[in-house]
C-alpha cells in the first residue's frame, strides 16, 4: 500500500475527515427540499415519500458521523 493510500484512508477517520463528511451529507438537504417542494407542487405522493425517507437517511448520517466525532474526542479534554 502506497504512502497516499493509506494517508487517504487515515483521512476518513480525522476529525477534518468527519467534518467534510458531515458537511457533504448536510448538504443533500438542499436536493431533499428541492425534490419535497416539487412533490408538493405537484401533489406527487409517491415523491414527496421518497424526499421523507431520504430526509431519514441524512438525519440517520448525520447522527452517526456524529457519534464517530464523539468518538474521535473522547481522548481530547477540551472537546469534553
């Protein structure tokens, strides 16, 4: 394994790694709303459904990229 490989793979578990991934996926909020504004205006059950369980599964990413973070920080006694 090369040395940028493994420094890639490292990354996804810093800290700065979980904030861009916590930024990535708050972001598909704004695809979410977009898709449930449409929805409504096209009283579109069927999409406005699938804009409800894509909203679930940013909340459910955000909440476990959270934990991770929480994870990172129990060791660092500033974060608490």
């Amino acid at each position: 394994m090369s040395a940028m490989t493994k420094k890639a793979k490292n990354f996804k578990k810093s800290k700065t790694g979980l904030y861009v991934s916590i930024g990535s996926t708050a972001f598909g909020v704004l695809g979410v709303a977009k898709q449930a504004k449409l929805a409504r205006e096209d009283n579109d059950t069927l999409r406005l459904i699938d804009a409800a369980v894509s909203a679930a599964a940013i909340v459910t990413g955000l909440a476990i990229l959270y934990r991770e973070l929480k994870r990172l920080g129990d060791d660092d006694v500033l974060l608490g």
